[in-house]
C-alpha cells in the first residue's frame, strides 16, 4: 500500500495546461491505489526540463522506452524516478500521465536540472596545502554539483588532514552565482584543519615480558612526543601505525611470542601537563596478549638426500633450546643475506625446483618441534639465456658479464652475481635489473631473462672550480667522461650519432686551468675486455704545468702510463690483479726539494691486488673492498727511485632499510732503495679533496674532509721548520649516509662522517692513534650529465702547524670541500 501511495505523483492531470488540452481530452484526477493493476504498452514518451542533457538519455535512464510494456499501478514508476535522481544530473525529477487506454499508456519526464561547476576554491589555508589539495581533487569544471561530488571531496579534504595528524577537521560547502555566467555556480570549500595533535602518551597493556620503554622502541614510526624532542611532529597517521603495530608485533615474534597479537587498541584526546600550560594531546593505549615464549625442542628433516641432517640444521640455524626466531627463521629458511639458507644450499648447486614444508608443531605449553619434508626433485640446467632494454649497449657486452650460461646447473648465486656484475658496470641502473625465470618442471630446464635499463646516458660533463690558495688562485677544471665508448663505431663513417657508445670502453678528456698559474690536460681510454678475454687494457697520458705566481719556482710533469688488469679465480672471483707500468718526465726550477734543477725521469712499475665485492661503484649500499699495491721506481741511471706500499679496506653494511654505515682504513709507506736519493717526491700530504690538492701534483695527496688541501696548509711533519711530505700515513673514516631522494634524474645522499688521519716521517714516529680528528656532514648528487658531486662541511677537532707563518690552521673551525666523483 506504501508503494501505491508513493506512486500518486506518478498520476497528475495538468489541468488548464494548454498543450496537454490540445492533445487529449480532460481527464480526472485519479487515485491509483483505486485502480486494479494491468499492463500496459508505453506508445510515447516526453521529456521538459532538459537544456543540457538529451531527452533520449534521460528516457534511457528511466527505463520508460517506447515499445517496452510496464503494470500501472505498480513501482516501475518509482523505480523510474529513482534512477534519474541517482544519475546525480537532476534535483527535481516529476513524472505525468498524459494518456492512458486499456492497453497503452504515454509519459511527460519533467526534470530540473542541477546547476554545473565552474570552479571551485578552497578557503583559509596554506597555499601549500590548497596545491597538494588540488592534486588529490577530482572536480572538474561543467560538471553538475552533486551532493554525491560534495561528499566525495568533503572526504578527500578530511583524509587529506588527517594523514598530516590533524585532528576536528571541518569542512563547510557553500555555492555562489557568478554573475553574467548563466546556470554556473563556484563551489567553495570553507575550511577549518582543526588542530595538529601529537601523541602524548603511548601505554601498553599486558606486556609482561617488555617494559613499555622496549615497546616504543619498537612501534617505530610511531613515536611519543616529549619536550626535548625539538625536531619533528610526533603526530598520528593511519599508516605510520598499521607500520609500527607490525613493527611490534616482528618484535614479539623475533623473541619467542609466536600468539602475540594485539587484542585491543584505542586512539583518543586528552589534556596534558604542558611546560608552561596544559596542552591538548592524544593517547594511544595497546592492550597485548604475549602468549607464551617458546622455545625449540625438536628438528627433524625427511627427504634429503643431499644433505645430512646436520649439514641443514647447521644452516637453518637452531638449536635444542632456542628461542624461536620467527625473522630468522623465515631468512634462513627461503633467503638470507650470505646466502647460507636451505633454499640457497640447494638451487646454488642445481636444484631450481627443490621445496621445503616446514611443519611446526606446538607442544607442552612453550616448545616448537620444527619438522620439515623436502622435496628435492632434479637438477635443472639452464635452456636459454636473454637480456632486453639494451638500447646503448651491445649484446655481447651484457652476454660476456653474465654468470648464467645455458647448459649449465641453475645457480640462484650466479643470477645474484650477474645482477651485481651488470651493475658494476655503471651502464644499467641497477634498481631495474631484474631476472625473470621461466622454468620447465617436466624437462627440468629453465630460461632466464634480464630486464635492464640503460635509457639514462652514463657519459656526463664535469665542470668544477676550487681554489689553491694565494700562489695558484682560482682553479677552473672541466672534462668529458665517456663510460660506454665504442672505438670501432667512432672510427666507422656515421658512428658519431651523437656519441659512439656500446662496446663498455672508457674516454676520457679533461682539462684544468688557472691562467698561467696552473694548467693540466689529460687523457684516459680502458678496454675492460682485451681481444675478447676478462683482461683490462688502459692508455692514460696527461701533461701538468705548475707555476707560482711570484715566485720562481716552476715545475713541470708529462706522465704516461699503461695498465694490464686480470680477474683472478682464487682465493675467489672477487679478486682481481692489475699491473702498471709508468713513465714521468719532470721539469723543476726554483727547488731541489723533488728534484735537482732541470729534467728527471721517473718509471714505475706497480702491482695492485684487489678484492671487490661492492655492489655498486659510485654509491654502494653492500659489499667490501680491499686493495694492497706496491709501486716502485727501481734504481736505474739518470731515474730517480722508491718504492710504496698502499693498502685499504672500506666496508659497507645497511643498518636500517637504505641507512648505510661505511667504515674506511687506510695506510701507506713510501721507502727508497739508496739512501743518496732522498726526495721529498710522492711523499703522503693529507687534506682537501682531489680537486684543491691537484696543483700539487709532486705529492701524493689523501683526501680528509675537516682540513685544507693547500701545500702549505695539509696534514704534514715538519722538518727543521719546514713542512714536509711523511713517508707514513694513516687515515680512518666512519660515515653513514641515507638516500633522500633516488630516481632517474637525480640521487640526493645526505651523510654525517668522522674522519681521522695524519702523516709521519717515518717508522720511528709512527702512531696510528696520534691523528688529526674531524666531524662533519655532507652530501653527495648524482646527476647523469655531471656524475658524482659531493659536498661536505666539517668540523676540526684538532689544528695543523704552518710553520714561518700566521696561517695555522686552527682547531674549532668548519671547512666547505667540494669534489666530483667518488670516494670509494
């Protein structure tokens, strides 16, 4: 009866209307819920009230198509009228009767139209937040105003607050005519934030085993608010707690409490003991349930044939009487960072398809007996191997780095090799090398893809500027970098397109000038694979003009050199063995410090010996690095003659997610073969960075942030009061970086460092402890046409002596150093 009723405005005569008189005779108005339900056939349908929206589609909508049949009374009607009112288009929405036999039925729609936005704006906030308000916005101008598009951005606007930690966010929507624009209305959006409270209290309930200081340790991000916290709003956000909660509960399970969960949680405002006064804030109250901490009882395997129990409970990693790790666990089981898991021991020798069940089983009221059926199946050998996004770079270049050759075992170790290799390389960003594997179980084969990326240019400009104090002035230096040369495409006729790249050979052209002061030109090339086989080949030769502006003296250095390198197999294939054999012509004046007055010879011969296992070479996250070399200038007629030992150790390990801590320790000694040829050549200097320390280029300079690099101003003993190069050095260096912004355009690496270090005359005063301390911060951006730009600002911890002047450099100062490339 309810619907009968709804449906009498479905039933309306318009008497005296003009058009209807015309048309069909008077008709009565009649009560349906009197009428007897029949079916009839809809002959014709109209529609009034329309500007913009066409009469069919609102027929359409209504369902109320010619030819189409309906029962009067009934709720086809109602349902009609809801359907046009749902489409959002209209606020008035009628339905007459104009004609009805007893079979057919005819239908005037008179519909009023909702008015159309023309824009719309939000009132009393920030710019910031109305720009960022926008980009989440969908309201788009010439749409009708819906109460349905009101609702939707009244909760974009209130999510929106809410995620910055706002809380009692009000949001009041208005409408305004604008005048000369008809059927247009601006929406406007009266905004309120409310208040940005931080959590004030963070209490737990039930946690027996963790004091609540340990538990908010562990709900990181989410974090308590207290007054010597300066930095930051501890505010509330929805995802930062669904992370912290998970947070809470990794920790829970990391120690033993495999049921701990969280049973309840409430977020609320509440008044707070202020420094000055009482301050609104909000508490966050965690009821947990612990469970039990168990421990390992049992481990059983079945189905190994490989391995001996042992051998898997060894790498698994538990013992009887353990605390269940549930993280540890779970990596030593599928994937850890050593690659010592049980899933690792097996597809590293072959076996792609091996499956491990555990089973864990609870006993007593706190034991874990930990039962697992392995499936081993059959070793898998690799079908086919392909690589894509290549553009830049030559198949034969990626197929000659990868570790993954078809008719060999399936080894999850040399696919983690080949990604790291690919990497190494520089050409590829390694973020998007990715492996896709196709296995075949029934002809125990698998095919591997590599998708690569090597859309951004690794060749890059560089353009610097330093300073080399008083005597040398302003330092301009600029050169070119090609990291991906091709030669046998730049001596092919077109093969400058722009530049000839793929063949993963090393350019390099670079110039550095500073008047007549100093001037220095060089030139690089490196072939990675001579005549096809791991063999490094490289050419290097550079010219290096010094003159001291008044002063008399003037040196001169043409230096050549050519390098033969060699990937070693043993102790593993991490090592690699590079030889070096130089030639440097000297031309002094004005000193007998390096040399005697007029030219001098210099060969060398150098052997380096390296293990590197860093995962990338300009900004590593993983890995170690260790380099012993021993260069000597053999005593021969007219070459001066010394021999050195270098030796460096960096390690790099992520501490949390892509914080990384590297830990540097350098040492060196410079000796000679007779004592008559003394000088103070390739002496260590320390202080500044490459780029301050190149118009000295009779040293050997080490680079230690917090000090200067000028001669006269590096870390250096002072012999009968006069500054001197040490034939001994040391230097340690901790620093950890995080990557603030990482995409294809630029890399942004903040990082804070100490630095340590100092030079020595010889054995006899030789103290690794005794050192000249820094501290500091920095950062470091990658752009691909400039490479490595690192910027750093120390702090000096201790002071260095010039002597016979008023230029010592003092302790409590800060010093800017500016470099291009990397310190690794």
């Amino acid at each position: 009866m309810l619907l009968l009723k709804r449906l009498f405005i479905a039933t309306v005569v318009l008497i005296g209307c003009t058009s209807f008189l015309t048309q069909a005779q008077d008709i009565e108005l009649t009560d349906p819920t009197l009428l007897t339900p029949s079916e009839y056939q809809i002959t014709n349908v109209e529609v009034e009230g329309n500007e913009r929206t066409r009469a069919q589609f609102i027929i359409n909508a209504s369902s109320l198509t010619v030819g189409s049949s309906l029962v009067y009374p009934g709720d086809q009607l109602s349902r009609a009228v809801e359907r046009l009112y749902n489409s959002g288009l209209f606020s008035d929405v009628k339905v007459y009767i104009t004609q009805r036999t007893e079979s057919e039925i005819q239908f005037l729609i008179e519909v009023t139209e909702q008015p159309r936005i023309l824009e719309y704006k939000l009132r009393n906030i920030k710019r910031s937040e109305r720009r960022d308000l926008r980009d989440l916005l969908v309201i788009t101008p010439g749409t009708v105003i819906s109460e349905a598009t009101k609702g939707q951005a009244v909760n974009t606007i209130k999510r929106f607050y809410r995620e910055k930690g706002y809380w009692f966010t009000e949001v009041e929507v208005m409408t305004e005519e604008v005048e000369e624009v008809e059927d247009r209305l601006r929406l406007i959006f009266n905004i309120d934030p409310g208040s940005r409270l931080e959590i004030k209290d963070i209490e737990f309930i039930g946690n027996d085993s963790f004091s609540d200081r340990k538990l908010r340790r562990n709900l990181k991000p989410v974090k308590e608010d207290a007054w010597w916290k300066i930095f930051g709003k501890k505010v509330y956000k929805e995802d930062e707690y669904e992370e912290g909660t998970q947070s809470l509960l990794d920790f829970y399970r990391k120690n033993g409490y495999v049921d701990a969960r969280i049973i309840k949680d409430s977020i609320y405002t509440k008044s707070f003991d202020g420094l000055f006064k009482e301050k609104e804030g909000l508490k966050l109250e965690l009821t947990i349930d612990e469970g039990p901490q168990y421990k390992v009882r049992n481990v059983s395997w079945e189905g190994n044939t490989v391995y001996t129990d042992e051998q898997l409970s060894e790498s698994l990693g538990f013992q009887k009487g353990d605390v269940f790790n549930e993280q540890k666990f779970e990596a030593n089981t599928t994937i850890n960072a050593d690659n010592s898991d049980i899933m690792s021991l097996y597809q590293n020798i072959g076996y792609l398809f091996f499956q491990a069940v555990p089973n864990i089983e609870k006993v007593a009221e706190d034991s874990l007996d930990i039962h697992f059926d392995l499936y081993e199946d059959e070793i898998a050998n690799i079908r086919q191997v392909d690589f894509v996004g290549n553009s830049r770079t030559h198949d034969n270049v990626v197929r000659r780095t990868l570790r993954t050759i078809p008719g060999n075992r399936y080894s999850r170790d040399a696919i983690i090799r080949s990604i790291r290799e690919l990497g190494q390389l520089g050409f590829f960003d390694p973020q998007n090398i990715q492996p896709d594997l196709v296995p075949n179980q029934q002809e125990k084969t698998v095919d591997i893809t590599y998708r690569l990326d090597d859309s951004q240019s690794t060749s890059n400009f560089e353009f610097s500027g330093g300073y080399g104090g008083s005597s040398i002035g302003v330092i301009l230096s600029a050169s070119v970098n090609f990291n991906n040369f091709s030669l046998q495409r730049a001596l092919e006729k077109g093969g400058w397109t722009p530049i000839p790249t793929g063949d993963g050979q090393k350019l390099s052209l670079g110039v550095q000038v500073t008047g007549t002061g100093y001037q220095s030109y060089s030139f690089g090339f490196q072939e990675p694979w001579f005549r096809g086989k791991p063999t490094s080949l490289g050419f290097n030769v550079s010219y290096n003009l010094l003159n001291y502006q008044g002063f008399n003296e003037r040196n001169e250095l043409f230096s050549s050199s050519i390098s033969l390198g060699k990937r070693l197999k043993w102790p593993d294939d991490y090592f690699s063995t590079r030889t070096v054999l130089g030639y440097q012509l000297y031309n002094v004046s004005g000193t007998e410090a390096y040399f005697a007055e007029g030219s001098s010879n210099l060969l060398t011969l150098k052997q380096v010996l390296e293990r590197n296992s860093l995962d990338n070479p300009m900004l590593p996250n993983a890995g170690s690095k260790f380099t012993l070399s021993f260069e000597a200038a053999p005593p021969m007629p007219k070459f001066s003659e010394f021999y050195k030992i270098r030796t460096e150790y960096q390690h790099h390990v992520p501490i949390v997610q892509k914080l990384v801590l590297t830990t540097q320790v350098q040492y060196g000694y410079i000796g000679y073969f007779t004592e008559n040829k003394r000088t103070d050549l390739n002496k260590f200097l320390l202080g500044g960075t490459q780029l301050q320390q190149r118009q000295s280029f009779l040293y050997d300079n080490i680079d230690l942030r917090g000090y200067p690099g000028s001669t006269q101003q590096s870390i250096a003993p002072i012999v009968d009061g006069q500054k001197t190069g040490g034939t001994m050095f040391s230097k340690y260096s901790l620093e950890m970086r995080y990557p603030a912004v990482s995409n294809d355009q630029v890399q942004i690496i903040p990082y804070t460092f100490v630095d340590a270090g100092n030079s020595f005359v010889d054995f006899s005063t030789f103290d690794p402890f005794k050192v000249k301390r820094s501290a500091g911060f920095g950062v470091r951006l990658y752009l691909p046409v400039l490479g490595l730009v690192d910027l750093s600002y120390g702090y000096r911890l201790d002071g260095v002596d010039v002597p016979n002047t008023n230029n010592d450099v003092m302790p409590g100062n800060w010093e800017f150093l500016f470099n291009i490339g990397s310190p690794f």
